[in-house]
C-alpha cells in the first residue's frame, strides 16, 4: 500500500499520495486539498492495480495531437491513400476541436458532443469514418497502457443509409462505350483511344479504378483468358504512384471472349512493361481525365448523367449475377475480402435468387404431395382387389 503525507503550501495544507505502480517504482502524487480525496486517489490506484486496468498518469499527458501524429506513423500497414484520407480527417476534423485536450482529459462526453457537431457539415457515413479514425488511435492507446478504456466506444452515431445503385444493362453499356469512342476520335490521327474498350473492361470485369489504370500489358494472360490485377495506381498530393493491392484485392479476372480479342488487337505493339489504357501523351490515365474528357459527357449522352467509372462495379456485379453467378464467384472478381461484404453490398441482386429457392421448394412440395396422394390410391387400390 502507499502512504499519505502533509505538507504545507503558501495557500494552505495539502497531501501527497505515495505510491508504487505495476513495476515496482515509486511515485506520487501532490496537491490534494483534503485527506479523503487523497485517500480516494490511492484507493482507486490499488484497485486498478488489482484489476490490471492502472495507467500512469505520465503516459495520458500527452496530447490527442500529438498523439495521433505518432500513432499515424506507427502505421506501416496502410495503403498511400489510406495513409493520406487519415491525414486529412485528422487535420482537418480533430486537431481543430480535440488537437489539444491531454489523453486523461478525454472523456466519452467530450468526444460524444464533438461527433454531435460532425453532423452539422458531414453526412452519416463521413461522420463514421472520421470518428473511426479518433477510435483507432485510442484504441492503440489503450494498448500502449495510456488510458484505461476507449472513451469513443459506444457513440450515439448518425444510421448510414444504404444509398440507391445504378445498374447498367448490356445496351447500355454498348452505348455508353460506343459514346466515349465516338469522343475519343481524334486524340490518335483519327483512331480511337480504346477508352471505350476500358468502358466494356470496367463493366464486365468490375476493376477498381486504380486497378484498371495499373493494369499493362503483360497482366493480360491471353492464354487463359484472365487480368491478373497484381498492381494499383493510387494519387497523392497529385502524384500518381504505383502500389500494390491488399491480398484479397490480388485476383485474377476471366475476360469474355469478345473483350480478349480487342485487347489483344489494342494492345498489339506495345512494350510488356506500358499500361494497357495509357494517357494521351503517355503514363498512367487519370481518373479525373477521364471522366473530364470523355466519360462525364458520354453519361450524358445516353441519360445517365453524374455516372462515374466506379459505378461500373455495380454494373459488373449485375450483369455476372444475371448470368447465373454465385456469391462467391462475385466476389472473386471484385475482389472483396469476403462474401459477406459482397452479400451486404449487393443483396438487392440476389433478392431473384430468393424466389429461385421459393420456386425449388414448391416444386419438392409438391412432388412429395403427388408421391403421398399416389401411394394412398396404390393402397386403396390394392385393398379392394385383396376383398
């Protein structure tokens, strides 16, 4: 146990707890005005000691703003783009109001009335991903012994809608890529670009963004009719660099034979090592290039305005569950790191498959109804001629 004394001050008595934390070394606390609130304190340190929940106090003094600098740079695991969307939640969203609150001084009201007040200029889902970010770096504070308990677990937080998807079908998708050709004539002395053949590609191969601009030609095995996505181009700051995807985004995709034969024919010529899809004037295509040049404006032109290239996974996504495609065969091509992430994402498409299922019970229904009825005749039957 430790030990209380008192000491006088200039503004009076006060009393200083001595005591020994977790690892044996002495400490103490000083300033309190009255003896029970000193004997409070030391009560409380002995039972989060007994409990294993202590925290030196040393350790919570830090600030959130530094804190979640350093917890930032702990992260080798995160992607560019991650590393870049947490920098920008951060400075923008929780230095600002939390940057300079000590950790101890951090309580679940506090982060409670902040996340209130996200509300005000973020949507549901931006509010959950900029809080989740404060809980991460709390969370690892709570495992480098610096606070007791995540103080933003259990958030009273805006519900996250599940907003309306688009789907393309297979005349649409002819359109929208024959759209982009038609506005794509001119960029090479009159020849198309193949951008519309990237349409086609990101509709019926459902590649992510990045990964279809990080894909070159030698990740087209014509052989066996597959993209291997092996790499991804992600911006930071404006500049495009090459990364590599998580494991379960590593996949590789079964191309139609339609679409392998324009492959082969648009990529005839160039080196293994160049994007299959290059820029105008060469490198990797840029998103926003893109869409400015010739995608935004093809949407329009067949009624789907405000369409985006990403959107195109959804399309992918239907057209291969309209063509019979499993759950998990979804996900494989998209590169989900699980069927319950693409069965969340997508259980409006596979709601057919519920009626499918409704339409196979009936059917054994009654065919177990039909075999019952027939045996009782075949009973009755062979009684009556017994008589």
């Amino acid at each position: 146990m430790g030990s209380i004394n008192a000491y006088e001050t200039s503004s009076g008595k006060r009393y200083r707890v001595i005591y020994r934390k977790p690892d044996h070394s002495q400490t103490q606390k000083r300033g309190f005005k009255t003896k029970r609130d000193a004997e409070l304190f030391l009560a409380n340190i002995e039972i989060d000691k007994s409990r294993g929940a202590y925290v030196d106090p040393s350790k919570s003094r830090v600030l959130v703003g530094e804190w979640l600098d350093n917890w930032m740079a702990g992260r080798s695991d995160w992607q560019p783009t991650s590393r870049e969307r947490a920098r920008g939640i951060v400075e923008i969203h929780i230095k600002p109001k939390l940057g300079q609150y000590p950790l101890g001084a951090l309580d679940h009201q506090t982060i409670q009335k902040w996340a209130g007040g996200l509300s005000a200029s973020q949507g549901a889902s931006s509010v959950r991903k900029i809080v989740n970010v404060l809980s991460g770096s709390l969370q690892m504070a709570v495992k480098d012994g610096r606070l007791p308990a995540n103080p933003a677990h259990g958030l009273n937080l805006p519900k996250v809608g599940k907003p309306a998807k688009r789907y393309l079908n297979h005349e649409q998708v002819r359109d929208l890529a024959d759209a982009v050709d038609t506005l794509g004539k001119g960029m090479y002395r009159g020849e198309r670009n193949g951008y519309g053949l990237l349409v086609r590609i990101l509709a019926y191969c459902g590649l992510r963004w990045g990964e279809a601009s990080g894909l070159r030609v030698k990740d087209i095995d014509f052989k066996r009719g597959r993209l291997e996505v092996q790499h991804t181009i992600v911006e930071v700051d404006g500049v495009q660099l090459d990364s590599q995807p998580k494991d379960y985004e590593a996949r590789s995709i079964p191309v139609p034979a339609s679409l392998l034969a324009e492959l082969k024919a648009h990529v005839e010529g160039k080196e293994a090592g160049s994007p299959a899809f290059a820029a105008a004037r060469g490198g990797w295509l840029r998103g926003r290039v893109f869409r400015h040049g010739w995608f935004d404006e093809a949407a329009e032109m067949i009624g789907q305005d405000g369409l985006t290239p990403h959107e195109m996974r959804h399309t992918a996504a239907s057209l291969a569950i309209s063509a019979g495609a499993n759950v998990k065969a979804v996900q494989r091509m998209l590169g989900h790191a699980s069927a319950a992430v693409t069965l969340d994402v997508y259980s409006d498409l596979f709601d057919s498959d519920l009626d499918t299922v409704s339409a196979a019970l009936d059917e054994q229904i009654l065919r177990t109804d039909v075999a019952k009825t027939l045996a009782r005749i075949e009973l009755a039957t062979s009684g009556a001629k017994g008589r």
